[in-house]
C-alpha cells in the first residue's frame, strides 16, 4: 500500500492555561487545515506471519526513530493489539515534513498507517474506537483521521466538523532551518504570568459561517483573522523563526502565521499567482565545490582489508592515511556544504591534529555541516561526487553509496550522483599513490 500523510496548519491557535485541566495537558481550540501539497509518504507491507507479530520501520531522515519512539510504529503496534492473528508489517517512511516544525508530520503519519490498516482488515475496528486509540497515541492524531478542515478543541482530543466549506486559499509554507520542541514551547507560554487566551477561533468561525463575510475574498478575511498563541514566545525564544516570520511578511505576504507550536510559517498570499512568486520565499540557489584527498598506504589486512567512501565499507589494497575514517567522498561533502552558506571549511570545524577525532566516523562531520545549513535556513537541493582513484573500482558500489547518502543526507535519492573518474595513469592519482574526491552542491537559502 502507498499513501501520503499531509501537514496541517492551524488558521488559529488558542491554549488555555492548563490549570483548567489535571491531566497536566492544556486546553485549545483551533481551526485546522491538512494540507496535501506537503505530505510524507508511507509505503506499507503486510503479510501473514507463522510466529508472532513483528513490525520494521525504516526512514530516509536518520533524525526520525524508526522503533517504538515513533508515532507510526506505535500507531501500527496500538492497532495490532486489536487482531488476533500474527502479522508481519514493514512500513518505508520517505519524509518530506520537516520534524519539529508544527506541521504535524509524526501525528499525520500515525493516523495514516491507522487508516491503511483498517482498510486492509476490512474495517475491523470501529471509527469511534479507532478514534480513542489515535488519541492515545497523541493529542492530534485524532484531527489526521478527518482528512478535511475541522475545529480541534480539547486536548486535541475533540474534533467537530464545519457546517460550511472553507473556500480555497493560497500561500506558501516556509522552514527557518530551526527545530522547536512542542514541550519547550508549552514552557514558554506557561512561563508568562497571567496569560489571557484568545477567542481568535471562535472569531473566525463566526466569519466564515457568515454568507456575506463568505462571499468577500477568503484571503482577505484571513489576512485579518489568522492568530496563534505561540507566536509571542517562540518569536523571542527562537531569533531564526522571527526572522523567517519577517521575511515572508517583506516579500509581500498578506500575513503571516506560525504553523502550530512552530518553527515553520505560513504566508497567506491573495491568489495562486502571488503564491509561485518568487519573492514569497526570498530564497536564492546558491552553490558549495569542496575537494578532499588523501594519500595511500601499504596495508597490513591483505585482501581483507576495507576502506570507507561516501559512507560505505569497500574493498580496498590500500589503507588511507587520515586522522579519521579518511572517507574523501564525505569530506568533499562536508566542505561544499559548509561552503555554501560561507561557513569555512572541514579544518576550522573538526582540527586534524585534534586527537578526539582520531578514527571518527566522517558521518559526523557530515551530520555537523548539514545541520549549519539548516540553521542558516538552507535547504538542500542535489549532490554531485565524483571519485578519481585509479583504484579501487568503484562502479559495483555506486547504488550502495547514492542509497547510503539518501539516509545520510535525508535526501531523495534521484537527487544524488556518485560517480568515478581516473587520471589516465598521470600524477600521483595515475601511481596509485592516493584518491581524491570532488563534491558540488546545491541549496536554496
């Protein structure tokens, strides 16, 4: 089964002190809107198992939890509890929903593999009851499982439908490159002493509901109406997301809003033509080059000895003579990235002669430079190595290197080339007395 698992925004975000409650939780009310233009998608096997059940969740972000620390795997383990029979499940998560960004990415991915389940037993667990275990699983997993605008009160537990339809409206959603936890910004609103909620919720719907203000240009009335809670917490506490809320509003967005508890922001354009210009999202390509090389030398392992390139384990004849795993594929990567975004280069972040990174994984300085460029509000585009190595043979792990950096980089993989070149037997390459790699890059910032 294939599926997608939309994000959401809310129009309107009111929290309510949680004294109101003694489970701890806080009360809302919001107006929530799935939007499919922006969706992780689910891939999902199932076959029936001799033994007992069992459940693999894979990811192509190595940021997400692919155990029981995931709302999709937890989501599946909740629903087989209801079957009696023993099942395998393998669930491929491809994520296109930042994490942490108030878009609801994890929730829209539980209530996915819910729904797929129950379509593939047939509808074996009732709608109302399908709905609690949603909610067990997290306070707005409940809302995904509409599929459509509704208004989320409660916990996130009560979702009503609209007694109207709510006309389509345009606008862009930005990612400041920033993480917000939901729980951190909770802290925050509970923090300001005596805070007064809004009724911005209560607002809206009663506009929408009415036939004269429906009949007025939707953007319009949103551009007055939209409203979130959060905003003036996580604004001060998170300068990126200030800054990203600013730049939408200068690049001519009638307004703009927080997605949720953050960090992403939505910009209300007027019209579809005003959301695909450029100016929404002020953002420009800008291109990283890094090169990397290091010299061989004899190996005391034979033939079984290995060396690492872009990430992957191959045979080799040579050691690498290098501080760390000596990986010149990564290396070139970690300096176009850190290129990009005019962040200096692999020697200013982790010093060759600093003894902590002898034999480090060159996955880390990776992890390290990708995570300036999202900092710095950069998103990447494509990757480009190549190796030129008289040896080893690099074709038969061409595939193996692009998947390793798909899951490294979280990236598409038809966005990612590796290839090999030589130096026809000339210089120090042509002697087989070294590698080398280049690496060029991509990204909107």
């Amino acid at each position: 089964m294939f599926l997608c698992a939309p994000c959401r925004i809310n129009l309107t975000l009111d929290v309510f002190d949680k004294k109101e409650r003694t489970d701890g939780y806080h009360n809302l009310d919001s107006l929530v809107v799935p939007l499919g233009e922006l969706a992780d998608e689910l891939h999902i096997h199932i076959e029936p198992a001799s033994d007992r059940t069992s459940i693999i969740l894979t990811c192509n972000d190595s940021y997400v939890p692919v155990d029981n620390r995931n709302l999709a795997y937890r989501a599946a383990e909740a629903y087989l509890a209801n079957i009696d029979k023993s099942f395998h499940i393998q669930i491929d998560l491809y994520k296109r929903i930042p994490a942490e960004a108030g878009l609801g990415g994890g929730s829209s991915d539980a209530a996915a593999v819910l729904r797929a389940l129950n379509a593939y037993f047939n509808q074996a667990v009732d709608q109302s009851v399908l709905t609690v275990m949603a909610a067990r699983l997290g306070s707005d997993v409940p809302l995904f499982l509409a599929e459509k605008p509704v208004r989320m009160r409660g916990c996130g537990d009560i979702i009503g439908s609209l007694d109207f339809e709510l006309p389509v409206f345009w606008g862009v959603i930005v990612h400041p490159g920033t993480r917000v936890s939901t729980a951190h910004a909770y802290a925050l609103l509970d923090a300001v002493p005596n805070r007064q909620s809004g009724t911005s919720t209560e607002r809206l719907l009663s506009r929408l509901s009415d036939k004269k203000d429906m009949s007025s240009n939707i953007s319009e009335l949103l551009a007055t109406s939209l409203s979130n809670d959060f905003e003036s917490v996580v604004f001060v506490a998170y300068p990126n997301v200030a800054r990203a809320y600013e730049m939408i509003i200068s690049a001519g967005a009638l307004r703009a809003l927080l997605c949720g508890s953050g960090s992403a922001i939505f910009g209300l354009a007027r019209d579809l033509q005003h959301a695909n210009n450029r100016n929404m999202t002020s953002k420009q390509t800008r291109v990283g080059m890094g090169f990397d090389v290091h010299r061989f030398l004899p190996t005391q392992n034979g033939p079984s000895n290995k060396i690492m390139l872009c990430g992957v384990e191959i045979p080799s004849t040579f050691d690498i003579e290098a501080n760390s795993d000596g990986d010149v594929g990564l290396h070139a990567l970690v300096d176009a990235l850190l290129g990009s975004v005019a962040a200096g280069d692999i020697g200013m972040h982790f010093a060759p002669d600093d003894k902590q990174w002898t034999g480090a994984k060159s996955s880390v300085f990776l992890k390290h430079a990708l995570m300036i460029v999202h900092e710095k509000g950069g998103e990447l585009i494509n990757i480009d190595i190549t190796i030129i190595a008289e040896k080893p043979y690099i074709s038969p792990y061409r595939q193996i290197m692009r998947e390793k950096l798909s899951e490294l980089l979280a990236l598409n993989i038809e966005r990612i080339s590796v290839k090999a070149t030589t130096t026809e037997k000339m210089g120090f390459i042509g002697r087989e007395e070294g590698i080398a790699a280049q690496a060029i890059i991509s990204v909107l910032v």
